[in-house]
C-alpha cells in the first residue's frame, strides 16, 4: 500500500464522517435538560409526551433517565432544568433547601410486591408489613434497586416502618440497577422485589413474577414536576422549565396520561392528578 | 434460544424495512466512534513516535503509564468528563454535555492509550539499525518517520482496529456524557441497555447483532488494507 493510497483512504473516510457530522446544534435557550426516572422512559411515557411537546414549544429536550435519586442530585448541582420525579421526601429536602420551585403534583400509580407465583414466603393477602415480615422470616430472597431511586427509597421507608433489620442480611440483595433491570434479575432468581406499577405492566409478558401485595395505601407513588431555582443556578433555562411543567399540568396532556398504555397493556399506567392535593 | 432467534428475525426485518431510528442511531455510532478513532490515531501515533524516537529521563515510566491507559475503564472515563463538562463545571462554558461531540471527547480518551500503546510496540519493534539506515540514504527526518511508520503498518493498523473496537462496544462512557437522548446521542450500545431495561430483549438482541455487523465490516475493510499488496 503506498503513500496516496492511505492518503486518500484517510480523506475519504474523513469527508464523509464529517460532512454529515451532528446536525448542527440547537442554541442553548431552545435546549432543557429534563432529568427523570427510569420508570417514565421504561414505561414509554416519554416517548410519547416530549415529541409533543418539542413540537408544541419548539425546545429540543434533553431527557436524561436515571434514578430519581441521581435525577435530584442534577437539580441540587443546577445541571437540570426541570425534573419528574417520584421520591417525595428528597423532592421536599430538595425544595426546602431552594434548589427547587413550585413543586407540582403531576401523576400517580402505586408500587406493588411482587415474587415467584408460588409464594414461598406465604405474603399473599398480607398487609404492606406483613408482607416484608413474613419475607424477612422465611429468609426469601428479595430483590432491592440499591440505587437511591424513588422505588428504593420507598422500599427503605417500608421495611424501616416494619421493623426489620434488612441491611447486610443475605437474603437481601441490591441490584444497583434500573427497575426493568432489576424485575429481570428477580424473574430469574425467583426473588421477591417491589416494583412500580407501570414498568411491571410494561415488562409484564415478559416476566414470571406474580403481583402478591397491591393496594395498600402506603404504596402509593406520586410523580412530581419540580422547576430547578434559576435565583440560585443561572444557567437554568428557566422559561423552558416553566413551559414543561405547564405543559405536564395542562388538560390535554393530563387526558394523554389517562389514556396512555391502555391500548397495550390494558390497563393505564398512570393516573393524572394535577391540581389535586398531594 | 428462540430469542436468539427471534433477535435475528427482528435484526433483519429492522433492516430491511430501513427503520429510520435504526439506520439513524446505526449511523451516529459509527460517526462518532470513527471520528474518536481517527482523533485518537493522530494522537496516539504522535506520540508513539515522539516516544519510540527519543531518550529522556523518565520514559519508561511515561510507558508504563501509557500501557495501564490501555486499560481505562469506560465508566470512570464518562464520570470524569461529565463531571468536566457539566454547565456548572471546568469545562461548562463549551456546552457539549449530552451532545455527540461529549461522546467523541470520551471515546477518544479511551482509544487514544491504546493506539499510542500499540503503536509504540509496533515502532520499537522496527530493526534498531533501520533508523540510521534511512537517515544514512539522505531521508529527512519527516521522511524518516514516514517510512518507519510504512515498515510497522500491519501492527499499527492492528492498534486502530483495537482502539475503535474498544469505543464502538463501549457504553459507559457513552450513556454518561451522551444521555442516551432520542435522536441526539443514542448508539447502538446505549439503545441496547434501554431496551434491555424496557425487556424488550428482541430488539436489544437485534442491536446488538447490527453492531456486531457494523464492527465486522469497519474490521473487514481495515484488514483489507492491512493486507493488501502481501503475497502468500
């Protein structure tokens, strides 16, 4: 191979990826950072919701999916313009301590416990506490996000409320990892592990595990909007963190939740709440 | 095993139907992996060369340093300069945070050690006598290097198809400074995990063979240039 050969390799290739490289980029106050839980992404909301919504406002939206615990520690730092969330005490830590304005009430479902259909801990028809008693009793196996999600912080909240020392015992496990993640690893160890409605329904088919406690009024999941304080982190796009949490609040997307996953799992997700007291 | 085969099925019914978000995400990944990649030769090569050609004290500690770089972990790569980047950061004031240009940034950290790593062993490999020898036929010093580097080519295109199968199978670092957002910074590594996580295994499964494919056929074409032109 000689000297031009590689030359015009090189060039070629050169062009080409660069010709066409990244569409050129959106100024910076046409683009929010939306930092949100797994959960909206893994349910399919998102996709559903923010076409619309850049179409509507034209922002280009950054959804950065992580657990709600990260998604907060973005807006305490300012690298977020606008959060969706569902870990009510950080949401009021975080609010409290002025990072965050006009809190939202957006949505809610509620989480359920789940485990091997045949229920080798006997928590079918228990309350919430029951239930993790009678997990903690027989040493079952259950399944924690470990990963300062909402889910997880739900979970902590409940087995603290029981009473159970659960930290460091063998039969409790941490996956670190997101909620579709986490409902595969329990599938395939037979483990017990609280999961939120809406990615249970949509990974559903795909899993063995049984709804064994639901309804309980402990259980309820309730998604916020928080705007990101632009008094404290002037980089917030602050108009468009407005715009998104108007638009999360607004009729017709309020009717978009409602509706949304009925056509493919049966059943809604979520269920609107906006303007509703918490 | 069916789902194997399931992946396959949709692997190809994707393709075939030129899905536009498949083609699109199958596109970005190979921009901003072979851009990564060609920022990284430039610079890896370099200082192969600066390292292969020159005595200093210090030098070897310089390669050993270069050689553990081989093996930077994608994730604390992305930690890092997300970290740089954020609007609030160091480096905020460039704005390049969830963009595909972050993503190039990371990527070319990680390969960079490596085709410098590689390179260097390809160049010090080289006959000692070989350098006097060219410079004794009258070559100038950039002459020099390039024949140099002409003489150690099949190695050092072995570090580029090392250095772009480390970025184009790296996720780490790409879900960290690109976000993974729909349209902007999603890859085929990223889009797997998500659809991994949204248990939609058929299509994580057909990702991943796309990627496996794109992977393959960068490889072929580099091993077609590597091995031109050698006879049996």
């Amino acid at each position: 191979m000689n000297r031009s050969t590689i030359l015009r390799w090189g060039l070629t290739l050169a062009t080409a990826l660069s010709s066409t490289l990244l569409p050129a980029a959106p100024p910076a106050q046409k683009v929010l950072i939306l930092a949100t839980t797994t959960s909206t992404q893994d349910s399919g909301l998102l996709d559903e919701l923010i076409p619309r919504f850049e179409k509507q406002t034209g922002y280009a939206v950054k959804t950065i999916a992580v657990g709600s615990g990260q998604a907060i520690a973005m807006g305490k730092r300012g690298e977020a313009d606008v959060l969706l969330v569902h870990s009510p005490e950080a949401e009021k830590a975080l609010v409290a301590e002025g990072s965050g304005v006009n809190r939202r009430i957006i949505m809610h479902n509620d989480f359920i416990l789940l485990g091997p259909p045949a229920d080798p801990a006997g928590i079918l028809k228990r309350t919430a506490q029951e239930s993790l008693q009678r997990i903690a009793a027989a040493k079952a196996t259950f399944l924690s996000r470990g990963d300062n999600s909402g889910t997880h912080a739900m979970e902590v909240k409940l087995w603290k409320a029981a009473g159970i020392p659960f930290e460091g015992q063998a039969w409790y496990q941490q996956t670190g990892q997101g909620m579709g993640q986490t409902l595969a690893i329990a599938a395939e160890k037979k483990a017990y592990t609280l999961s939120d409605r809406g990615t249970y329904l949509a990974l559903q088919k795909k899993l063995g595990l049984a709804i064994l406690h639901e309804g309980d009024p402990s259980l309820r999941n309730v998604y916020h909007v928080i705007e990101v304080n632009p008094a404290r982190f002037p980089k917030v796009n602050t108009a468009g963190a407005r715009a998104f949490a108007d638009f999360m609040v607004s009729k017709d997307v309020q009717a978009r939740i409602k509706e949304f996953g009925i056509a493919t799992f049966g059943s809604p997700l979520f269920f609107p709440d906006a303007g509703t007291p918490e | 095993m069916d789902l194997i085969w399931e992946g396959l099925r949709k692997a190809l019914e994707l393709l075939l139907a030129l899905d536009p978000e498949v083609l699109r995400i199958t596109w970005l990944s190979l921009q901003v992996s072979g851009v990564a990649t060609l920022i990284s030769l430039a610079l890896g090569l370099s200082v192969a060369v600066a390292l292969a050609l020159n005595e200093f004290p210090g030098k070897r500690l310089i390669i050993a340093l270069l050689n553990t770089g081989m093996g930077l972990p994608p994730v604390v790569v992305g930690l890092f300069v997300t970290v740089l980047l954020w609007r609030n950061g160091p480096l905020g004031s460039l704005g390049i945070l969830y963009t595909p240009s972050a993503m190039i940034l990371a990527q070319a950290i990680i390969a960079s050690p490596i085709i410098a790593g590689i390179s260097l062993a390809a160049l010090q490999h080289l006959p000692p006598g070989l350098r006097l020898q060219i410079l004794a036929l009258g070559a100038s010093r950039p002459q020099m290097v390039w024949l140099l580097i002409k003489e150690a080519r099949l190695p050092l295109l072995a570090a580029v198809m090392a250095g772009f199968g480390g970025v184009i199978s790296e996720v780490g670092a790409s879900i960290m400074v690109g976000g993974n957002i729909k349209g902007q910074t999603r890859v085929l590594t990223t889009a797997t995990v998500m659809e991994t996580g949204k248990g939609n295994f058929d299509v994580a499964i057909a990702l991943s063979l796309i990627l496996l494919v794109l992977a393959f056929s960068v490889n072929a074409l580099l091993t077609h240039l590597q091995q031109r032109g050698r006879r049996p």
